[in-house]
C-alpha cells in the first residue's frame, strides 16, 4: 500500500503523486536530473516531513543564479503545501552524502540526457 500524508490544507497525497508533482515541474525547469532523499525516499515520512530534494541544475543555457534556484523552491513549497529542502548536487555536507547516496531515489531526467540502448 502506497503511503500517504497529511498536506498543510488538509489533503493527502501519495509519495507517487508527490513524485510526479516535482517531476512535471522540474520538466520545466533547467533541471537535468533530480533525486528524493531523506525520509520520503525511505518510506518514513510524517505529515510534518519536509520533501527532500537533490537536483543538478541545467547550466548550458541561461545562467542559473541564486535567485533561479530561490523560485525553484517557492514553487515547489507551493505545489507540495509542505516545507521542502532543495539541494545541489555536490554541495552536500560531507558528513550526510553516504547517507543521502544510499537513500536517494531518482524521480526525474531529463529526455536528451537519458542514455539509449538502441
């Protein structure tokens, strides 16, 4: 059974539409590849879980700024109703990165990087 939790405005949702939430926003953003961590990634999450994100941004395009990565985060607090972390990959703290490595779950890719095995 797929867990659910509470939203801020009292509706539920699934991890899985959690998931696709994010994904369809980062399809819109310069955002090559995404990954949960964290409690929603390990199936422990609480209605008071933040949603834990790892992302590589698109930085062949227009420059990603502080202020790209702070819209970033207001949106998806916004869509999720609930408080988020949003982190860069590679900017991890050293002492969490096994952890984070071990738990993450990839939830987005971007098409044109996604290999083929034609």
């Amino acid at each position: 059974m797929e867990a659910t939790v509470t939203k801020k405005h009292g509706k539920k949702r699934s991890t899985a539409v959690i998931k696709k939430i994010i994904a369809d926003y980062f399809a819109t953003q310069p955002v090559i590849k995404a990954w949960l961590f964290g409690s929603f990634a390990r199936g422990e999450q609480t209605s008071k879980s933040d949603v834990d994100i790892l992302f590589v941004p698109d930085r062949s395009g227009k420059p990603f700024t502080l202020f790209t990565m702070g819209g970033m985060y207001m949106d998806l607090n916004r869509l999720l109703g609930r408080d988020i972390d949003l982190v860069e990959d590679g900017s991890l703290h050293p002492a969490v990165v096994d952890s984070v490595e071990h738990d993450k779950i990839l939830i987005y890719e971007r098409e044109s990087t996604r290999q083929t095995t034609d």
